[in-house]
C-alpha cells in the first residue's frame, strides 16, 4: 500500500510539471495517452485475463461519450440542439464528474444487457460479435437526430477534461485492474484462460466470471469517451471506430496479454510514435502510414515474440516493487 501510494505521488508530481511547463499540444497529447492507457488496461481484463477477444470498447466509449456530453451540454443551448430532449435534462447542466459516472454506468449496463447472450461465443465468434455491437451503436446514434443531432454530432462541448482529470481516472483503472488481477478472481479470470473445460469442471462460472471482467471494462471504456469528448469538445457517431478497437488490440498484443505493465509500456510507445508519424505521413503525403506501421508491429511481434514484451506476467521490479510486504 505504502509503495502504491509513493508510485501515485510520482504520478501526480509529474503531472504537475507537465502542466506548468507543457505547452497545449503536449498536454492534450499527454491526455490522449493516458486515456489509451486507461482503454487498455481496462481491455486486459477481458482480452489479456480471461482469454476472450472482445473489440466493443469504441462501442462502449460512445455510449458514455454521448451520456456525459448530453449531461454537462449548455442548458441555454439544448433546446435549440436537441430538441426532443426530456424537459427534465434540458434545463440541467452537469458538473464533469457525475456525468462521466453516469456515462460510464450506462456504458456497463449495456455491456451486461449484451454480455448475456455475446459473452457465450469464443474466438472469432465474440469478435464479430462486438464489431457488430460498434455497427449497432454507430446507426442508433446516427438516427436519433433529437437527441444526438445525427451524423453532425454535438460540437461546442464545454472543455471540463485536463491533465488532472485524466490522470486520477487512469490511476483508479490500473488500480482496479491490478487488485482484480492478483486477486482469487483474476487467478480465475487466467484459468478461464488457460482452460476453459477444465475450468468449469472445477465449478468455475465462465459467463459470471467473463461478465465481470466485460463490464468493467465497459464502464472504464465510457469514462474514457467522456473524457475524450471532453478534451476535444466534440463528439459524432465516427469519433470512436473499428480502427481504434484495432489500435487497442495491437497494443495490448504487442504488450503481452495479461500484462498491465507491458499494456502501459506499449500503449505510450505506440501512441508517441503514431504522433510523431503524423508529419511524415503530410509531407509524403502517406497518410494511414501509422495504421500500416502498427500493422506491421503487430505481425513482427506474433512472429518473433508471440507472447509480447513481458508475456502475461508483470516484470520482475514491478512485481517486487508493489508485491513486497512491509515487515
């Protein structure tokens, strides 16, 4: 606990000096990282954890992007945006903070609502599944113009999210994640992993276990749209798509599954690269150069290290560092 609490400290000085010295490009570029890192280590849980192959974060995202922006959206303007809009939440505006719990609360609502019937696939099946799910949610958004606005999306959103805001969420989902994974239900979550028949034969609930990871993951996923929505004030049906439920995948694959560390440490270094990508791809005009390059880690990595940097188990100074009991 005492080491924890030394490794947030760090955390928050860091962030303090990024913020009084970065300029706002490099803060939103710190923000953007850290809500990927949010995304992916949420992810773990189901992907690297349990063994399953789910690609419906960006679904989850738009989910609790849309409720949180809906909630703090100016109230004089809601009328005019969102005219269908309940009378009751038309003349409210809501702090960042409650609206991001209730984004991320009817974020993993769905997820149990779709989790019962989806979560009973494997492989492949799961995977079309979820892709279907971020289909599903892009067309409801797309029609409920009153509510939504459409395929124009909701602009002008009020910028509630910064360094702060991004950092103490992040902190919370790699907290959560690790005490789930060293704990008897993420020892179950790996069983499941490693076998599936030969879990339930010693009395392992698959659905029940697959469903708390899922949802969990859901819930920090719309947390994450809502802050992302809140950090580039706008939000359409397009914001959060299939290539960032590949973007996740591969970094989590190139990471290691299972591996918060190797998540954390994949998920900067491909997120900086991407970044610093974006002029070359202008001057050669070669854009989705980054996409191919990520592509192509991925398959160097299945090739030559399948198993990621550290696999699915934490280095060996971390895990001293955060195992290691005070005598």
């Amino acid at each position: 606990m005492g080491r924890g609490l030394v490794a947030l400290g760090l955390g928050a000085a860091a962030v303090a000096v990024m913020q009084a010295s970065f300029n706002d490009y490099l803060l939103t570029l710190a923000s953007i990282i850290l809500i990927n890192v949010m995304l992916t280590t949420s992810l773990s849980l189901t992907n690297g954890l349990t063994g399953l192959f789910s690609l419906g974060h960006p679904a989850f995202m738009t989910i609790g992007g849309y409720v949180a922006a809906i909630l703090t959206y100016p109230a004089r303007r809601k009328g005019f945006m969102m005219p269908e809009l309940p009378e009751a939440l038309a003349v409210q505006q809501w702090d960042l903070l409650p609206s991001l719990l209730v984004g991320g609360t009817a974020a993993a609502l769905i997820a149990v609502l779709v989790g019962f019937p989806v979560l009973r696939l494997r492989g492949h099946y799961l995977a079309v599944a979820t892709l279907g799910l971020i289909i599903i949610v892009k067309v409801l958004v797309n029609n409920m113009d009153g509510y939504t606005r459409g395929g124009l999306g909701l602009n002008g959103l009020p910028q509630l999210t910064n360094l702060w805001w991004v950092f103490g969420w992040t902190a919370l989902s790699i907290i959560v994640c690790w005490r789930i994974k060293h704990s008897s239900l993420g020892r179950t979550m790996m069983a499941l992993r490693e076998n599936y028949m030969a879990a339930q034969c010693m009395g392992v609930s698959a659905l029940g276990i697959s469903l708390i990871a899922f949802v969990t993951g859901a819930f920090f996923a719309g947390v994450a749209g809502g802050l992302m929505a809140h950090l580039i004030t706008v939000i359409t049906p397009g914001t959060y798509s299939v290539v960032l439920a590949f973007n996740l995948v591969v970094m989590i694959v190139v990471g290691g599954n299972g591996s918060l560390t190797g998540a954390i440490v994949a998920t900067v270094i491909l997120s900086i690269a991407s970044e610093a990508l974006r002029p070359v791809e202008e001057a050669l005009e070669l854009y989705g150069l980054s996409q191919v390059i990520l592509a192509l880690c991925l398959i160097l990595m299945l090739i030559y290290r399948p198993g990621g940097l550290f696999g699915s188990a934490e280095p060996a100074l971390v895990r001293r560092w955060f195992t290691r009991r005070s005598p």
